[in-house]
C-alpha cells in the first residue's frame, strides 16, 4: 500500500533581522512593516513572506510558525497581541531576533 503523504521535518532558528524602511506598496499593504512578512492564524501563528522583503532574503518562507520575538514566547498570545508586539519592535527598534519553526520536505 502506497503512501502520497509528504513527511515533513522541522527545526527551530532564531535570526537578526534588520528592519527597512524603505518599503514596497506591496509590502506595506501585506506585511508587519519592516520584517518583510505578515502573520496567519495564531497558536501557531504562521508566516506570509512577502518576496523580495527582508524575511525572503534571510531564508525564512512562507507557513514557518512565529514562536517567540527578541527571546520572549508568543505561547498563548491571540493574532492581535503579536501583530501588535511586532509593530512596536519596529516602531523602537532598527533589528529584532526571530525564532520560528521552519519546515522542510
């Protein structure tokens, strides 16, 4: 019996990444400004990476979960109260350490 299952694996990063300022009508439009990706959902919550943006050229893709900003745990937290977090980063500060759980095939 034949499987069309994918098995996916997984590891935890964290990564610098620099805020820009100079941003794309897209990615002011689809994205935390600066960081270059959006969030879905939440518990967890998941990457959108907008092409081109910060969080494209440091490797990150679409669909790795956000699990903790500047070593402080998103565990727990709704949609809302992360976008908010990420926002006020970037309002205070030019860098910011990420850690997700990205996935690969």
């Amino acid at each position: 019996m034949s499987s069309n299952k994918l098995n996916y694996n997984s590891y935890i990063i964290t990564i610098l990444l620099e805020t820009e300022n100079n941003l794309s009508e897209n990615e002011k439009a689809n994205s935390i400004p600066g960081l270059g990706f959006g969030i879905q959902g939440e518990k967890p919550s998941r990457l959108i990476v907008i092409s081109g943006g910060v969080a494209d050229r440091m490797g990150l893709k679409n669909d790795d979960e956000l699990l903790a900003i500047d070593g402080k745990t998103l565990r727990g937290l709704d949609h809302l109260n992360i976008v908010t977090k990420l926002a006020q980063k970037c309002a205070n500060k030019k860098e910011m350490l990420v850690t997700i759980k990205a996935k690969f095939i």
